[in-house]
C-alpha cells in the first residue's frame, strides 16, 4: 500500500514538474510574473499520506527532477523539498486538519521553501537576491499555494488515501 | 506537539540527504555544470524535453482562452448583454489569435541576419525552468542540429542569452536577465565598454570602467564582442549616469528582449569565441565566484 502511493507520489511530482515548466511558466497565466510552486505544494499533499522514509525521499526526487530540469546547480531544489517533506512530516499530526490550519501550514512552508532557496542561492553565488523581485517571489507562489492547494490537496486525499493504512486527510 | 522517537529513522535519511544534496551542489558549481551532472541533465532533458513540448502543444489553447478570457475583462462588466458572445468568440479566436502572433514572430526572426553573415538555426522555446527564481529556458534543438555549449542565442529584438547546456534534440538557454550571467557591451554612442549583468525581473546593472564620457539614457549597448559576436543589441540605458574621478560607473538599463513574450529564437551555430587564459572560468554559470572584470568578453 505504502509502494502504492509513493509511485502515485512520484507520478504526481513528474506531473506537476511538467506543468511547471510549461503552461504555469507562461507568462499569460501569470500574475503579478508568478505561478504557484506546484511542485513544492504535491509534496506536501503527497507527505501527508507516505511513510516516513519515502516521503523525505519524495522531496528529494522532486527537487532533484527540478534541479535536472532547471539550470540551477543539481542539489539546491533537492536540498529545499528534502527540508518540505521533511518539515511537513513533522507537523502532519501536529495541525488540526481544519482548513485555516493547513492553509497557514501551506504557505509557511512553501515561504520557507523559497526562503531557504534563496538563502542557498546567495551561499553558492547565484545572487537571487540581485532580483528586486526576489522577495515577491518567494511571497506570491506561496500564496498562490494557498489558493491551488484547494484544489490540489482533496485531489491528493482522493487518489492516496483510499487504500493508504494511514488514516490522515486534508479533505476530512 | 512532536513526537522524536517516530522520526528517528526519518530524521537520519532526512540528514544523509541534505548531506548529498549539498555535496550535490557543490560538486556541480565546481564542475560547472559538465561532466557527470550533464550527464543526468542530458538523460533528464531527453526524457522530459518531448513531454514539455507535447504538454505545451496540447496547453497552448488552453492558455490562449484564458488570456482572451482574462483580457475581456473589462468589457464584460460594461456590457453585460454582450459577454456570452464575446467569450463564445474569443474561446473560437484565442488559437487563431496565438497562431497568428506566432507567425508573425516567426516571420520576423525568419528575416532577422544573424551578425557578420553567421549562420544561424531557428528553434522555438518549448519550456521554462520549473524554478522561480531561475532565469533559462529550454528549446527544441540540440546536438543533432549543430548546437554546442556556449553558444549566443538571439531573437528579432538582440541578444537572449547563451547555451548552457545541450542534450541530442534539445537546449537550455541561461537569458541574459539571469543574474549569473555577466556580458561584456560596448555602448554604441561613446564606444566605450563595460559590462551587464542580470538582475532577474529588474534592469540590468551597467558597469563600465574608467569610463571617460557619461552615459545617457536612451544610449544603445551591443555586444563587445569574444564571447558573443560583437554589435548584437543587448539593451537600452534607462538612466543617465557619470564617473567620478575614474571610478566605476554604475546604471541601469532595460534588456532589449521581452523575456516573457520570448517564442521563437535563433542559436548563432558559428560562432568561435575567443580562448580566454586558463585561470579564468569559462563562463559565468551559476555558482561561480561573481564575475571579475576580466571574466567577460569587454
């Protein structure tokens, strides 16, 4: 069962790495010149009902893929959703499954999760910080999240949970 | 609130991963992106590279209602009678409407010369990078069509960028706003050279050294030259500036490209650039050491 969704896990990651890429990437489907950080948000629904191993696993993979399919160095996204998965492990029996709590969690950790690469980015001379809209881009796809997670998060629960032996929802 | 015991198992894999993630990174900065990390890219770009394009094909249309839905907006809150027709006939006209932009753009850099008679392969931006806060974008030619690391990519407007990686059927492109990327200009009024560098979504930041006559605003900046062809537009001063008693000056200035209406661009394939010494890297790719005055083509 546990195989189950982490295959699901990681077909959602390829999937929202796909889109990403291409129609979140268009600029006309953006606002503001931002996009939600799909990838970032699959990771934390898909956490949510994944052993503990596989699911820091999964936010290695993701970044990795996000890594190979950007041109940043290979590592910095794989360091970033390691710390996601492994934050929203912690917490997932912390929150209240209530909505205002996991759209605060959602966009907390998608704020860290942009926060944390920018903070890499300085480390290993990418100067991200020379964008003056670097801070906007950390704050509007974390709130864009909030919004898609709405959608996204359910999504999740209805693919992984049926057969999941973890009784977790976002959507209960 | 946190129960440690459980996480145990998780928190070591947890830390062994940050560990190889950061080795991860390091290696690949210092390696400059070849070696065994092109190696995954190439893998990665050739799997992914036709699901970006086919995702992009069947999206497009999907995008190109929600722009036409989004720009009519305005009209339909001014006339509510005539909002059903004018959504039936824009999701009808939104392909019609891109595929005409398309073609135009694509006519238009179908009569763009490349400088100095340089032979030049036009190729179509298929996808982006999933980052946020990376500037590059990948294109549907590579090796199999001539395409080497390194090489200039230009549109109807002036420089986009540089190739930075290459896999069999497609690129990646680092643009010219990305901040790790520095490119040496030379400004087409006084002659005087100094360098631009990315700022992300801002200006680019003009620097020029021992520059003897001031910089106006509307003064055009081309390539230098050696790393790219020289006289490729690059950018526009957007604010006037002078040096002090030979110091550095330093201003702003808008690149000529409009990175998010990029489509269709051209790879200059003959290009040669200039060796540079040994001590000096290569090119100023992501996680290098932030670019010395030397570092560019000036």
């Amino acid at each position: 069962m546990s195989g189950r969704n982490t295959l699901i896990a990681l077909g959602l990651v390829v999937v929202a790495a796909v889109l990403q890429s291409t129609i979140l990437a268009d600029s006309r489907l953006q606002a503001f010149g931002s996009a939600p950080s799909l990838v970032v948000l699959v990771v934390i629904a898909s956490v949510r009902y994944m052993e503990p191993e596989p699911a820091v696993l999964l936010g290695f993979t993701g970044g990795l893929l996000m890594d190979l399919l950007g041109g940043q160095p290979i590592g910095m996204w794989a360091l970033v959703l390691t710390v996601v998965a492994y934050i929203t492990l912690r917490l997932r029996d912390a929150a209240d499954d209530g909505p205002i709590v996991i759209a605060a969690g959602v966009l907390g950790i998608t704020l860290l999760a942009g926060a944390l690469w920018v903070v890499l980015g300085t480390i290993l001379g990418l100067k991200p910080l020379a964008d003056p809209s670097a801070i906007r881009r950390i704050i509007l796809p974390a709130m864009y999240n909030v919004v898609v997670a709405a959608a996204v998060l359910p999504g999740v629960t209805w693919l992984m949970r049926p057969r999941s032996p973890i009784r977790r929802g976002w959507a209960t | 609130m946190f129960n440690l015991r459980r996480f145990d198992r998780s928190t070591s894999v947890f830390i062994g991963l940050l560990v190889i993630s950061f080795l991860l990174a390091t290696f690949d900065v210092r390696s400059q992106g070849t070696g065994a990390s092109a190696g995954l890219r190439e893998g990665t770009q050739a799997l992914f590279g036709p699901l970006q394009r086919a995702a992009g094909f069947v999206l497009t249309p999907v995008v190109g209602l929600v722009d036409g839905i989004s720009d009519l907006a305005g009209l339909r809150e001014e006339n509510e009678l005539l909002k059903a027709q004018v959504r039936e006939l824009e999701r009808e006209l939104a392909d019609t409407a891109t595929l005409r932009n398309q073609v135009a753009e694509l006519e238009a850099i179908n009569g763009l010369e490349p400088p100095e008679d340089l032979n030049a392969i036009t190729a179509r931006v298929v996808a982006a990078s999933p980052s946020e806060f990376d500037f590059t974008r990948i294109i549907d030619i590579g090796t199999e069509d001539g395409v080497l690391r390194g090489m200039p990519v230009i549109d109807e407007n002036g420089l986009v960028g540089r190739i930075i990686f290459v896999s069999d059927s497609f690129s990646q492109v680092r643009l010219v706003t990305d901040p790790s990327l520095t490119v040496g200009v030379r400004v087409k009024e006084t002659n005087e050279t100094g360098t631009v560098t990315g700022q992300g979504s801002g200006p680019l930041r003009v620097e020029m050294y021992g520059a003897k006559e001031p910089i106006e605003e509307g003064f055009r900046l081309v390539t230098a030259g050696s790393r790219f062809p020289p006289g490729i537009d690059v950018a526009v001063v957007t604010e006037a500036s002078r040096s002090e008693a030979s110091f550095t000056l330093t201003t702003r200035a808008d690149p000529v490209i409009v990175v998010s209406k990029l489509d269709f661009v051209k790879v200059i394939v003959d290009w040669d650039p200039l060796e540079l010494p040994e001590d000096i890297p290569e090119e100023t790719d992501p996680g290098e050491a932030p670019p010395a005055v030397s570092e560019e083509e000036l």
